[in-house]
C-alpha cells in the first residue's frame, strides 16, 4: 500500500511549517491557505495525502477532532478513491469553528465589543484613536459590504466609541468644516477620522490605553497641548513618602512648646507700661533664655 508522500513537506514545528491555535477560529482558514500553498509546491495530489497532512501540524487534542469527522475516512481494502474528498473534509473541519467559515466571519456582536471596548477607555490620544478606527474599519466594512448593515449605520456606530470628551471636540471641529451636514444626519467615518486626527494631533501615537490604562475624564472642549499626554509623560502618579505619625507629633509639640516660652517672655516684658523697651536698663543679656553672650535674635533656644 502506497505510503503518503512527507519527504519534500516541513516537519511539524519547522519554521514553514503551518500552524493552527484552537483558540483563534478565524485563523483556521489562513492555515488550510498555507497547508494547501505547500500541497502545491511539494506536488501532493491526493486526498488521503491532504488530509494525513492536515491533521500533522495541529496539536494532538485537535488532530483526533479532526480524525473522528466522518468525512475523514481510512483507505479502504480495495485501495479505491476515498469516499469523502479533501475538500468535504475541509469544510466539516471549518464548520466545527465558530467564526472560521466566510459567511460568519464578524457579526454585530463583534463591532459592539469593538466600540464599548473604546468607549470605556475615553480615547485621549492620537495611537488610541488609530486602534480604535483600525478595528472597527476591519470589522464594520465586512458586515457593510455583506449587508448586514447600512452606511449610516456604520457610521452611527462608529460615534458612539469616541466617548462624551472626544465626541464633544470632534463635533466642535466638524462644525466649522463641515457646514453642509443637516442637523440630524450623522458625519461620514471619514470625516470624523479627519476631525479626530486634528484634535489629537501632537498626542502619543502608542496605544497603551486601548489595552488597559485609563485616562482621567476631562471637562469638554477644545483640547490644548497643555491638557494632551505627551512623549515621555508618566501615566502614573508619584509616589508619596509614607508620612512618620511619631516623629510628626513630637515635631508639633516642640513648637507648641517654644510657642508658649515665648508668648510667656513677651507677657512678662511688657506688664510695665505694655512696652517691651520700658526704659529698663540694658543687661548684656539674652531676653528668652537670660544667658549673656548673645541676644534673643541669636539664641539657639528659641531657634
């Protein structure tokens, strides 16, 4: 019996070698691309083959999956054709992944992750906008050009992420550009991508925030480069001394006390005529701690 034909076909793990990740269904069919692009090259014909081969480069969990679907049948005794051909086996395995056929690629689903995702993160900077229009583009322009939605549609979804904040700069903008619109009729993607890129300009062009980093809500209006995150700026706040409770309280009491040595001195002083000068004579010495050599104004007591 004729054995399948690996010789000019990469070992499972090789660098060419194709790949499948359960766990990312729309890749499923990239990888049957770059498995049939091999097929091509290496010369390999016949289904049994194929399908030997599709089943090499998954891990194991997966290759048994796709061992047990009907449409992958052994040789039979007679070493006649299959009766299921590589391509019913194909189709069966796609259709145990969700999101992996063609006419279920995206749904509404989808784009509404997409814009809650943007709308949670308050989109501050020029990188978080371009995340945020790459994504939802991707995805809204399949369910347009499949009917699923409309233009006004898509571009009434595509609002609703920018947030209140941004929203609100974006609509400023677009009112002295775009005098045209009706009140009432929705702007174009395009044009609040334009006015979006305006308001932003200068900003960070990394799209940290779109994977978790939150933003402080800022009152709307125009932005200036002064409100903007700019290159280097820190996102987190400094951090703070821990405060020393003993050694704060014994620094009060200290000054209460000096405090009160003072307001002391000066009552005792100025009981004689309610003047601190009341023409006593001098004494060479200090007025608060009643040494000679120095003067109140030199005394490292009252210090």
């Amino acid at each position: 019996m004729a054995q399948p034909h690996y010789s000019s076909m990469p070992a499972r793990g090789h660098g060419t070698a194709p790949s499948f990740n359960p766990s990312k269904p729309r890749e499923l069919p990239r990888y049957f691309t770059e498995l049939e692009f091999l097929f091509a090259s290496c010369g390999v014909t016949k289904s049994a083959e194929k399908k030997a081969l599709g089943i090499c480069y998954v891990d194991y969990n997966t290759s048994e999956q796709w061992l047990s679907i009907l449409e992958y049948q052994p040789y039979n005794d007679s070493q006649l054709a299959l009766p299921y051909s590589y391509d019913n086996w194909k189709r069966a395995v796609i259709s145990l992944y969700p999101g992996a056929d063609a006419a279920t690629k995206y749904s509404m689903a989808d784009l509404d992750q997409i814009m809650g995702e943007a709308a949670r993160t308050d989109i501050k900077t020029i990188g978080q906008f371009a995340d945020y229009y790459r994504k939802f583009y991707q995805v809204s322009k399949w369910l347009t050009d499949s009917g699923r939605i409309g233009s006004l549609e898509r571009d009434r979804f595509f609002q609703n992420g920018l947030g209140p904040s941004l929203w609100s700069n974006i609509q400023h903008r677009l009112s002295i550009v775009e005098r045209d619109v009706r009140p009432g009729d929705p702007y174009t993607m395009t044009q609040m991508k334009a006015a979006a890129e305006f308001v932003l300009h200068g900003t960070n062009t990394s799209n940290t925030s779109m994977n978790g980093t939150k933003y402080s809500q800022q009152t709307p209006g125009l932005y200036t480069r002064n409100d903007m995150p700019y290159f280097g700026q820190s996102e987190t706040a400094p951090s703070i001394p821990p405060v020393k409770i003993e050694e704060t309280k014994k620094r009060f009491a200290d000054m209460d006390h000096k405090l009160e040595t003072i307001l002391a001195t000066l009552q005792k002083l100025t009981t004689n005529g309610g003047s601190i000068n009341n023409g006593a004579p001098r004494t060479g010495r200090c007025l608060f701690c009643g040494k000679t050599g120095h003067t109140i104004h030199t005394c490292y007591e009252a210090d």
